[in-house]
C-alpha cells in the first residue's frame, strides 16, 4: 500500500470512527502468515479459524484503538507479511 492510500484510509477512518473505539481487523492466510498475523496482537485475544478447505487460517482480533493511526500502525505491519490478506 502507498502513503497515498494510507492517507486515504485514514481519513475514511475519521469519518466512520469515534475515537477511541472497539476495531475489527480480519486477516487471511497460509498457517504460517496467520501466526505472524496474530503475533501483531501479544496482548489482546485473537480468533483463528481454518478456510473451509483448510488452506488457509482466518484470524480476527477485536482491539481498543486510540485513534487512525493505531489502526493503520496494525495494517502498515501486516502489509509486510508475505501471503497475508487484510480483509
């Protein structure tokens, strides 16, 4: 993802979000990308499920964020993980 993109989520995120707020991130990918994935959240509890096919693992995790920028610090990590999609 470009800064540009980022710039434009992020005021999509002050529009839509009170802050702080509960956020939802979603993500899939192989088992190993899932377990990078939840590693993004040591301290909150993360939800995994297997695809109907087994292939790849769903992983949510629920979290107070403070602000935009919380939210994106989590997608600018996760765009970093090979094989990893953000839902």
């Amino acid at each position: 993802m470009s800064e540009t993109t980022f710039d434009s989520f992020r005021d999509t995120l002050n529009e839509c979000h009170e802050w702080p707020c509960k956020y939802t991130f979603k993500f899939i990918g192989p088992e190993a990308c899932a377990r990078e994935a939840a590693d993004l959240f040591p301290k909150e509890s993360v939800s995994k499920r297997p695809s109907r096919t087994g292939k790849y693992i769903g992983v949510t995790a629920e979290i107070t964020v403070q602000c935009a920028e919380d939210v994106l610090d989590v997608y600018r990590k996760a765009h970093n993980i090979k094989g990893l999609i953000c839902l």
